[in-house]
C-alpha cells in the first residue's frame, strides 16, 4: 500500500527529485546516527578501560557498575542506529513499501508470550556480546586467567557474595562460566540454522524447479535424514573423528589438507558437532521451501506478474521469496532453541565441548556425580541457563509464526 | 491404497539401505583399531592380527559390507567385539529394558497429557488453561538429563521415594520403584507436546455444529466432551503419539545414561567407545526400522480412523 505523496508534487520528475532529495537526506542521518553511535562507543570502551580489572579476584561492585554502564551505552548507541535507520529507511523507500512487515510487527506486539521471549532472546545476546564486560571474572575457558592457587580454595563453593552462583569443581566462578557458555550456545545455534536452511533452501528450490528425478532423489536423501535416529548419528560420527589423529597428505607436498585433530580443536570440539548438526538439520527448511514453491509458482499473481512484463528475478525476490521466508525465519528460531538442546545433551553424554571449555552442556556433564550430594547446585544453575534461553527461543518462534500466518493461530 | 502401502514398504527399504550405507562408512572410516582398544594392555601385534582374522576385519571393505549386509538380513549376527556374545543375543537381552520403559514413558505422557488437554481446552482462557499451557512450554524447554538429575536430587537423595539403578526383574516392586523416576524423565517431555495438541485439536472440534446438537439433545456434559468431542479430536493425537517414538529413541540413549538404566541405549554408549561395530551397525538399523515402521503404521492408521482420509496415486 502507498502512502499519499506531498502535495506539491505534480509530474513525474517532482517525484523523482523528492525522492532524490530523501535519499540525500537519509545518507547525511545516516551518517549523523553512525558518528553519533562511534561516539558513544569510544567513550565507553574509554571508560571500561579505565574501570578494568585483570587479575582474577571478586570484583568490587562500583566496577561491575562502571561496566554495566558502559554495556547500556552500547545498547543505546545500537538502538539509536537502529531506530534512525528504520525510519529513513522507510520514509525513502515508501514507494516500494508494502504493508505486510509492520501488520506482521503489529501482531507480534500484541502478543505477550512473544514479546517476553524477544526480551529473553535481546538479552541473551547482550550477555553473550558483551560476556567480558559483564563476567564478574575474566574468561574460564583460558588457562592464562586460571590461578590454581586460588582456585583449590575455592572449589565446589555454594553460592556466595564473591561468587553468586558459586563455584564449579575447577574452582572457577559458575556465574561467569553461565556468561562466556552462552556465547557457545547462540554461536552453536545460529551457525547451525544458518548453514542447515542454506542447505534446505537450496535443495528444496532445486527440488522444486527442476521436478522429475531430482526431486525424488532430494526426496528419497531427505527421507534417510529423517529417518535416521538424529542424537545416534551425530554421536557416532562426533565419537569418531574426535580421538584419533589422521590426516591426508598431497603426494610431493607438505601440505596437509584434512586434519581431523585441529578441526576438533576448533571451537574447543564443537566444530564437529556443527557439521554434524547442519548436515542433519535441514529437512524441515528443505521441505517447506520446496512445498512452498511448488504452491506459490502455480498461483495467479506469479502469472499476473509474468503478464506485466516482471522479469525471473523481480518474481524470485520480490513474489516467491517473500512467501517463503515466513516459515524460515520460524523454523530458524525454533530450530536454534533445539540445537542448544542437543548440544547439551552431547555435551553431557561426554561428546560435546571439550575438557576445560565453558559450556553449559558441558558445566552440567561436570557437575552431573554432585546430584546426588549437597552440592545439586552445581547441576541446577546450568540447567535454568538452558530452559530459560529455550523458552525464549520457542515463545519467540511461536510469536513470529501466529504473527506471520493469523490463520494458523492455535 | 494398497498402492501406496507397497511404494512406502519400497521407500522403506531404499531408506534402510541408506542408513546401513552410512553407518558402515563412518565405521570403516573410524581410525580406532577395534582389536587394539579389547585387548588393552595385552595388546601386541601378533594378538591383534588374530583379533582382526577372527572378526573379519583384514578383509577388503567391500567384502565386510555385503557381508555385514547379509548377516543382517538373514538375521544371523556376528559376534560383539566387546561381550564377545552374539549381537543378536546381546540385543535382545537390553530390549526389554528399553522398551519396558518407552511403554511406561509413553503411558506416563498419555495419562498427564491427555487430561490436562481436555481441561484446559473444556476451560479455554481460564487459569486453569493458562497454567497448562505454560507448563507445556516450559516441559518442552526442559534438557531430559537435567530433569533427571533434579529428579533424583528430589525424590532419590533429599525424599526416598523412589530408587535409582537397574533392576533384576522388571515387573517386581523393585523395578517399578527403579522405573518411575526415568520414566516421569522421558514421559513429561513428550507429554508437553501431546497436551499442546490435544488442547488446540479439542478446540477446533468444540467449535463444531453437531457438538452444540449434542448438548441441545439434553446430554450430560461428560458424554458430549468425552464421547463427541474427544473422539473426533483423537486423529492428531494418535499421530503425534506415533511420531515420538524417535523421541523415545533419542531420550531413552540419554535417560538410561542418567539412571543407569542398563538398555539398549546404554549398551550403544558404550559399544562407540570400544569401536564395538557390530552392535552399533545393528542397534542403529533396529532403532531405524522402529522409526519408519512407526511412521509407516501411523500413515495406515490414519486411513482407518478418518475415513475421509485418502492416499491418491503420487505422480
């Protein structure tokens, strides 16, 4: 839907010079929201960098202050950008504007559910951005900031002042743990989505295009996918290529192309567990992607646009696309909150994140012989970290998905 | 329809071939030596190559394939390298465990879901249906072994209730003391789900005509929700129901991890880490077979509870 142009505009090139005119004008706010959001952030890594403690010791409370302060100012700086952006964004490209995003944002807004999981999703990626400054301690997954001196006095701690969930049976602060873990978990999820609904749109768009034998190929490799006891899988091809070192060789060379003991080291062992789970994960996209534009390619305004004169890319972007993207972005959200689930569950069979890593998945496996002790707070606090991110995730995919398709509404 | 049972038995066996096709290459590519790690400290070379000749394993890969192929089709397993027992026998012996406790979870799940569903739809925008709701998203949030865990802190260490571990006889006070905590693990996970569905399905069919007859026949309240109105909402219940066995599968390998309960899932954990190859070729094709089976099942089933159900030949 158009909005109503000014009045003053008569002809054709009104338009096109007052469209000219707000480009101009959204470069320099643009550009004034992008100086303004610089500014803000050199001061506050100035200011942090002045509030900083390296040494490993409980933190003094104006410290932690000083640096949640500085972590608001980012958000604010981000904020401001965001919010200048949208709205020249939106006033320049009013012609081509449709009203489906802002109806789609409206209903999202009125639905409670959804907006407490974006909230819980919003600050978990603040906390897994901004984990150095909002750790009470410096990063545990290092050896440089692990003083064993310290540490053997502080094992297995109930929580305390100088440690708020206590501590782990390494000695390190749980709480800080809990923060540097969630940068593993978004990471893990995300790339996973990501990468897997490449895989899925991909194959699904080429499932549908080219039909005949293609399509029951991708058909008959998507029905072992899923037919495939998904955790037994990644365990086995994790198990396998974690402990033993091999590599291959080019003849005559010294260059080594594959070598299984540095690709596990990477991401302290998760990257197997990514390829494991991206090449696992993309049925769902793969099957929505492909039903869908099965559906939408036989529909009258595909043809009505053909009829027009819309060339393939113009009824790709701006008519197919748009119809499947939907159902992605829902499937991302949901498809996130189940790969922080497995990663865990790996984790805590003893296939996940290696010895010394923080993750959550990895700091319940530790604390898992504890349960049956005193110490079941060293099991319980990691567990809170995994439901509560979970039940962001979900409310948040079952928000975007009633909010994209009201009909569908349960 | 008799058509489309056929094609699907075909498919199945093209997606059984597949996953035996898969799990046989990770295995081969393994670079753990099997004979190596079961003989421990004996290990030497001689030994080893004995190990190797016995199990098979100096042969060439594609031998070992159709090989391992025709043992499983004709149901004569090899030996475990790790039990040194037959697999067949191995397996069997852990069955009943696991599937002791599926049964029981399932059961579990069907009792708590069930009800919940029916209230809380009968109660659409109560308290009631509110406080269901949010315990079903936070039963899926849930991890399965930190369930577990916090289970057995309750009811294990600070109650008594309950007891943990495997039991010698399954259908013994002993073992339904040792099944309740491992079952409630598997059963609320998936009854969250069940519960969400009963209660959105419920509500489609309360919206009905012949349900507002129903109650202007004068009928009690009970018979209209049970007898009408459940009845008709059952479809996608029991296809729900049918679709978790892979959830079953999945969290039996990890709630049997954290009970020590010795199943099938647990003897699978173990056989990765010995590099015991015929145990996990034949566990992941038989947990395969119970996915596409159940899948298979509930395709059929849906025919014959919703007539109106029809497969048309796929071109």
């Amino acid at each position: 839907m158009e909005r109503p142009v000014a009045r003053r505009v008569r002809s054709e090139r009104d338009l096109e010079e007052l469209i000219a005119r707000r480009k101009e004008n959204f470069r320099k706010k643009v550009k004034f929201a992008l100086a303004f959001s610089a500014i803000i952030v050199v001061f506050g890594q100035v200011y942090s960098m002045l509030g900083r403690e390296g040494t490993l010791g409980p933190l003094d409370m104006s410290v932690w202050t000083h640096r949640i302060f500085v972590v608001c100012l980012y958000v604010l700086a981000f904020y401001i950008f965001l919010k200048i952006a949208y709205r020249y964004f939106d006033r320049i490209f009013f012609k081509y504007r449709t009203n489906t995003w802002e109806l789609t944002w409206r209903r999202f807004r009125r639905n409670n559910a959804a907006n407490l999981g974006l909230l819980i999703i919003i600050t978990l990626v603040i906390v897994a951005v901004f984990a150095h400054l909002l750790a009470p301690y410096p990063d545990p997954s290092k050896t440089v900031n692990y003083d064993p001196n310290y540490a053997l006095k502080h094992l297995e701690e109930p929580p305390s002042k100088t440690h708020i969930l206590g501590t782990d049976r390494n000695g390190r602060d749980m709480l800080s743990v809990l923060i540097y873990g969630s940068r593993i978990s978004l990471a893990l999820g995300l790339s996973v989505e990501l990468t897997a609904s490449l895989i899925g749109i991909i194959f699904g768009s080429v499932a549908a295009y080219y039909g005949g034998w293609t399509d029951k190929l991708l058909n008959v490799i998507n029905d072992i996918v899923m037919a495939f006891p998904f955790l037994l899988f990644v365990i086995v091809l994790v198990s396998v290529f974690r402990q033993v070192y091999f590599s291959i060789k080019l003849p005559f060379t010294d260059i080594i192309i594959f070598d299984s003991a540095k690709i596990f080291a990477l991401w302290n062992g998760l990257f197997l567990i990514f390829v494991a789970l991206a090449l696992l994960n993309w049925s769902g996209v793969y099957r929505v992607v492909r039903s869908r534009i099965l559906s939408v390619k036989e529909m009258e305004f595909v043809e009505a646009a053909r009829a027009v004169g819309a060339n393939d890319r113009r009824i790709i972007f701006r008519h197919i696309l748009p119809n499947v993207l939907s159902p992605i972005i829902v499937l991302v959200t949901l498809g996130i909150a189940s790969v922080i689930l497995t990663e865990a569950a790996l984790s805590y069979l003893g296939f996940g994140a290696a010895e010394g890593a923080v993750s959550w998945g990895r700091a319940i496996f530790e604390g898992r012989e504890y349960a049956t002790t005193s110490k079941a707070f060293l099991v319980f606090f990691p567990g809170i970290a995994i439901v509560v991110s979970i039940l962001g995730f979900n409310s948040l995919g079952d928000g975007l998905r009633d909010a994209f398709d009201p009909r569908m509404k349960r | 329809m008799r058509e489309y049972i056929l094609k699907k038995i075909g498919l199945m066996f093209v997606v059984l071939m597949g996953v035996y096709t898969i799990v046989f290459a990770l295995c081969v590519a393994a670079p753990g030596d099997p004979a190596r790690i079961a003989l421990g400290r004996a290990d030497n070379p001689l030994a080893r190559q004995i190990l190797r000749e016995k199990w098979g394993l100096d042969k060439p890969v594609i031998q070992q394939y159709f090989q391992t192929l025709k043992s499983m089709i004709t149901l004569d397993f090899p030996q475990s390298f790790r039990y040194r027992e037959n697999v067949g026998d191995l397996i069997l012996s852990r069955l009943p465990r696991t599937f002791f406790l599926g049964v029981i979870a399932i059961g579990v799940s069907i009792l708590i879901a069930i009800p919940a569903g029916i209230v809380s739809a009968y109660k659409h925008n109560s308290i009631i249906d509110n406080i269901t709701m949010v315990a079903s998203q936070i039963g899926v949030a849930v991890p399965n072994f930190w369930l577990g865990l916090m289970l057995i802190v309750v009811f294990y260490t600070k109650l008594h209730w309950f007891q943990i571990g495997a039991p010698e006889h399954l259908l013994s006070l002993e073992g339904l003391s040792k099944v309740a905590l491992p079952a409630i693990t598997l059963g609320t996970g998936m009854a969250a789900v069940t519960a969400r569905l009963t209660r959105s399905s419920m509500l489609e069919v309360i919206r009905e005509e012949y349900i507002m007859t129903a109650r202007a026949k004068g009928l009690s309240e009970r018979v209209v929700i049970l007898k009408h109105a459940f009845r008709n909402a059952l479809l996608p219940v029991v296809t729900v129901i049918g679709l978790q066995f892979p959830l079953v599968v999945g969290g039996a390998v990890i709630t049997e991890q954290v009970f020590g309960w010795y199943g099938l899932g647990q003897l699978y954990i173990r056989s990765i880490a010995a590099r015991d190859y015929p145990v996990i070729v034949t566990t992941t094709l038989l947990f395969t077979i119970g996915v596409v089976v159940t899948n298979l099942v509930v395709d059929i089933l849906y025919t014959y509870i919703d007539p109106r159900v029809k497969y048309e030949k796929v071109k």
